[in-house]
C-alpha cells in the first residue's frame, strides 16, 4: 500500500530506533542534518517521543491502517487527553508531523505554558472523506478501532479533540457530530472540503448523490451543537467562500476566521500555534 511504503520511508528518515511485536516503532527525539531545514515558523524545537504503527481495519475492510502518536517532551507517563487528527485527500498519518510539523509545534507550546496532551494520527483512505463509503467507514475505523486503541495505550479518550484540513476538516465536522459536545472536547476545522451540492464535490468523495445527500456537512450542523469549535481558512483558497458560509451558519460563531494564505501546508502551519493553544484550553476544561 503506496501510503505505508511512505510512512515506513519517513520513519526511516527520522531515525527509528526500535520495534516492537504487532508493527509498533518508538522514536526518540530526531535530529536534522545540515541540509534538512526545518519550514518557516516551525519552531526549532525538539519534539517529544512518538509510537508508530498499524492494524488491519476490520471497518475499512481489512486495509493496513497506519497511526502515529506523538506526546509533548517530558510526558510519556500520565494518561494525557488526545488531539485526534485527520489528513487530507492524497495524504497519510505521516503529514501531520513530517508536513505541518504539529509534534514540534505541541512541544513548543507545552514549553511556553500549554496544557499537555498528545496528538494522534491514523490513516483514513485517499480520498474517504472520512466518513461510511461502499468500499469501508474510515469514521467507524477511528471511534471503534482507534480511540479504543488508543485508550489501551494508556491515553484518556473519554473526551478527544479533533483537527483536520481540507479533506480531514470535512472528517473532523463529521466526526463531532457523531461524538456530539459529550465526547467532542472541540474540532478545529481547517480549509473544509464541503461543498453545497453533489455535483460540485471533487471526483471519488462520495459514492453517489445519496451519499452525499446522507452525509452533507451543511444539513448536519445541529449535531455540533454544544462543541467548541475553530475554523480557519485562507482568503485565497477556492474553498473560502463556503468556509464563510459555514461559519455564518454556526451559532456561537466559532473561532478562528479567514486569514490570508491559500489550500496549502503552509497556511495550515501558520494557524498551528493558536489552533493547538484552542485544543488546550477545551481539553483542560
């Protein structure tokens, strides 16, 4: 699978020190050598441990699904709340940290007086939108398989929050409506892959127009009713202007707003710093 063969490339990249039975790999703190510089304002920090692995996903239909969770410096121990996040069309679990870098963003912020937790990514499927599909039900694989999982390892998911851009800010709308203000600390939304109408969503998002009937963001927001919300889009992203929409349509309004930037890695990592300080605040309430 084209995304595992990534994640097992990166890993190798940031120096994996061991591995355990069951596909499980422990890594210390990275360094970088002199030609691999880190994205502007990425701080230059050193991220805490991170546990990497994968499971056959009974919900995704057998699919090698892989996750990594990443804990700020010093916490390794206690059971720490979760930020769940979810990636974008075309990507893996890998992007959260070896894109938008949100391990050393999370260490930085701890370091400056943030409440800890740890960050949780698994794999959804190319282009799942996160949410039941004929060919399996990504937002199945992460309550049933993966919060339980997680909670194994010895994390507190009795509350999570979630985060996702573009394709994964469509999956962490979904994902709060089903978990509702009982169990949805917060979600932050970042650049959301919605549309108004089926025949204006991306090619392979939804089965059919039924699907996308069933399943449209839009017609679903009073399931987010009581959950803190942030949702941040660039102002030259083509998905702005719906953005807006959404955010008029959400009562409290959320936080977060259009800022300037575009659908890209580097937008998303400007609005780490304010968007994990959000994660904090709720997860600690």
């Amino acid at each position: 699978m084209p995304a595992i063969s990534r994640r097992a490339a990166l890993l190798g990249a940031f120096g994996v020190l061991g591995a355990a039975a069951g596909g499980v790999a422990v890594s210390g703190l990275p360094g970088r050598g002199l030609l691999d510089r880190l994205p502007a304002g990425v701080p230059d920090v050193a991220p805490g441990r991170t546990v990497s692995g994968e499971f056959r996903s009974a919900a995704r239909r057998g699919a090698r699904t892989g996750w990594t969770v990443a804990y700020p410096p010093g916490h390794g121990g206690q059971p720490l709340p979760v930020l769940v996040v979810l990636h974008g069309r075309g990507a893996d679990h890998t992007d959260a940290f070896h894109s938008l870098h949100l391990d050393r963003f999370l260490a930085d912020g701890v370091r400056h007086g943030m409440s800890p937790y740890a960050i949780a990514s698994v794999d959804g499927g190319d282009h799942s939108y996160w949410h039941p599909r004929r060919a399996g039900d990504p937002a199945a694989m992460v309550l049933d398989e993966f919060l339980p999982m997680l909670a194994r390892r010895g994390l507190d998911t009795r509350r999570v929050a979630l985060l996702g851009w573009s394709m994964g800010g469509y999956g962490a709308l979904y994902l709060a409506g089903l978990l509702g203000s009982a169990r949805a600390a917060a979600a932050v939304v970042e650049s959301p892959a919605i549309w108004r109408e089926a025949g204006q969503s991306a090619a392979g998002a939804f089965d059919d127009a039924d699907d996308f009937a069933q399943h449209d963001i839009l017609s679903r927001l009073a399931l987010l009713a009581g959950v803190p919300l942030r949702v941040d889009c660039g102002d030259r992203d083509g998905f702005a202007p719906i953005t807006r929409d959404l955010r008029a349509a959400l009562s409290p309004a959320p936080a977060g707003g259009i800022e300037p930037g575009g659908h890209d890695a580097a937008y998303w990592r400007s609005q780490a710093p304010a968007q994990l300080r959000f994660v904090a605040a709720q997860l600690a309430r």
